[in-house]
C-alpha cells in the first residue's frame, strides 16, 4: 500500500502526519521524504544511511562536427540550447535531460553525457525504513530526485510506503502522488489553508487519485474547511487539536506519537479505513 501525505501549502504538519503513520505502522514500513528540495524527516528520525548519486542526462557539444544547422534548438522545447553561428550554448538548468537534441543532430555533434543533481539515501531507522532525496543547490528541477527515491522505496518493497510529498501543487508534488493508492491532504482550519486545500483536491481530481483529509489544529479557526469538504463530499479522516505540547515536542525533534502516544491507536485505524478504501475502489 502506497500512502502519499501532501498539503496545498506548507506548514500545515504534513510531515508531522507522515512520521507518526510510519511510526504507527504494523509490518514493513518504508518513509519516503519526498520533499527533496527540504528533506527533513532525518531530524526526527535517524540520519546515518547509504547514499547513492542522482544524475540526469546532459547533451555535450563537439563543436568540430557542428554545422549550425539549428536542428538541436528548433527541437528544444525549453530553450536550454540555442545555436549562435557554428556554436552551441547549452544552458543546463533549463535542460529536462529528454535526450531530443541528440537524436535530431544530423552530424553527431552533440552526444549524451550525465550530470549529477542530487542523492538519495536510505537509512534503518527504529520503526521504518527511511529513504530521503537531498537536490543539490543551485539546480531547479526536484522531480528527477523524486522519481529516485521513490525507486528506491520500491527496491525495499514494503508492506506500507509512506510518501512525505512536497507541499503545493506544482510538478513536484504531482511527481510524488503519481502513482499512490491512496492520498491524504494535510489542512488546517484557516483561509489560506482551504484556499491551497482547494487547489490541492482539483489537482488530485485531475489525476483521478483517491483522497481525503486530516485537519490540523482542528480547534483553532474557523469551520470553513469542515464545510467544503461535506459540501464536496470528501471525507475528513482525522482530525488532531491544537495542542501546546506537540507544539513544544516537535521545536525538540519529537515526533507526534512522542508528545501524544494516545494517538496510535487513531492512527492504526486511519490505515485500515484507508485499506479498505483501496480495496473497496480497487474492486469496483
């Protein structure tokens, strides 16, 4: 079972929910830190691992062979080639690795080489495994790293992966659902927060992807976020109040099962409401 764990905004506790379900969790268990451009999952948790690069393909120019025929930039969608006389300027950071200049280039001029963005790392901590994506600084484009991590969560085959996804909706978070069973959608009961819900739930509805909701600090705000989701009919799963010594746990690299062990118990049978789900809509 694949559980991704997102939020339309940032702050909203995503990665406080992700910990404490892997942590809750009855079998193998494999949390995936998705949000590669701020992984922190190993503050809670644990910190030593196995690392393996992330490369991505990266066209390299022989300009002795070049004609400046413009064949490789007419191709690039993202412009990150652009021809100038007999010379190619290649821009790596625009560059999605597709491999398109090199099959057009009629002289072989370009040929592929690759290009390190990032890691990943697999750790074994007390109640999960642990595989987190670290982007490299300076580069712009996380999914690549995603894909990585996720890759490797399924080398370890678990009984449940939980995926930490990126907040927003933007292409990182949808590279880290992608392929879910199941996602759960970290709120809280403010404007802003059902105004990113709103866009979060169109999002998954595009990718046709099963959903809920956890509210946050459920008895801080208003009941905005309550009423839209019976409006639209999506379910909220749990919801967890506003409480100082989670609060306080988590400034201490806690996690919500330390300040709050009570919890376990809701959390074991938010899994199984989600197993039935999937088994439920998978049989349909």
């Amino acid at each position: 079972m694949k559980i991704a764990i997102a939020s339309g905004k940032g702050g909203t506790g995503k990665t406080t929910i992700a910990l404490a379900l892997a942590q809750a969790a009855i079998g193998k268990t494999a949390l995936l830190d998705c949000d590669v451009e701020a992984p922190n999952c190993h503050l809670f948790s644990c910190s030593d691992g196995v690392c393996e690069p992330v490369t991505v393909p990266m066209p390299v120019f022989d300009k002795k062979l070049c004609t400046g025929c413009g064949e490789c930039a007419a191709f690039c969608q993202f412009n990150a080639v652009a021809v100038v006389g007999k010379n190619i300027l290649l821009f790596p950071e625009l560059c999605h690795g597709c491999g398109g200049c090199v099959k057009v280039c009629p002289t072989g001029a370009l040929t592929e080489s690759s290009r390190e963005i990032g890691e990943t790392k697999v750790a074994m901590c007390s109640y999960f495994v642990l595989i987190d994506g670290h982007l490299n600084i300076g580069q712009a484009m996380s999914p690549p790293v995603i894909r990585a991590v996720k890759e490797r969560g399924a080398k370890n085959v678990p009984d449940l992966a939980v995926i930490d996804c990126p907040p927003g909706t933007s292409c990182p978070m949808v590279t880290a659902v992608r392929g879910a069973d199941f996602v759960l959608l970290v709120t809280e009961p403010t404007p802003f927060g059902l105004n990113d819900l709103i866009l979060a739930v169109e999002t998954l509805k595009k990718l046709e992807l099963p959903f809920g909701v956890i509210i946050n600090r459920a008895d801080s705000g208003d009941d905005k976020v309550k009423e839209y989701c019976r409006d639209e009919k999506i379910p909220v799963m749990m919801e967890i109040a506003n409480r100082r010594d989670i609060a306080e746990a988590y400034s201490r690299g806690e996690t919500l099962l330390t300040a709050a062990p009570e919890l376990r118990g809701q959390l074991i049978m938010l899994l199984e409401k989600m197993e039935e789900l999937i088994r439920v809509r998978t049989a349909k």
